[in-house]
C-alpha cells in the first residue's frame, strides 16, 4: 500500500504480483503522504529526509509504538524534522 505514496514523492516503483520493481531517480519532492504502518512510516519519514522540499507524513502513530524517540534520533544525526500537531 505504501509503493502509492513513495511515488507520490517522486519514486518510480510499480508492482507485478508480489515483486515491487524500482527505477531509480534524480530526485524525490516533498508532498503530503499518509503511513498505513511501521514499515510504511519509516519508509515515508527516510524518503522525506532526502526529499527536495517539505513532507508531511500523516498517521505516524505507528512509529510511535514501533520506535521508541525516532524524531530525537533523528535530529541527533542532524535531520531537519519536527512533530506538528493535527
């Protein structure tokens, strides 16, 4: 469900059964993507990070339960991100 999403970033991903295909690209752009779970919302939050622009990834409650501090973790390592609220 989330090959729609890292698309939506810029990604060329498609699926033939149960194989995901990956083109690779210059760059990802920032948009508004919604995580369907753990996986999914790290995927989202990582392509965000090298993405051009801003992202936002909704539904992140996921990583709350799977990861414990990711956003801290993160802004250790010097990502630029920051929790908004809905």
């Amino acid at each position: 469900m989330h090959v729609s999403e890292l698309n939506r970033l810029g990604a060329d991903i498609w699926l033939k059964g149960s194989v995901a295909a990956v083109r690779p690209v210059a760059e990802l752009y920032g948009a508004d993507v919604m995580a369907t779970d753990l996986r999914a919302s790290s995927a989202l939050v990582l392509a965000g990070l090298v993405a051009e622009g801003v992202t936002n990834v909704h539904r992140i409650y996921h990583l709350d339960r799977g990861y414990d501090n990711l956003e801290g973790k993160l802004l250790s390592l010097g990502a630029d991100i920051k929790r908004l609220s809905e």
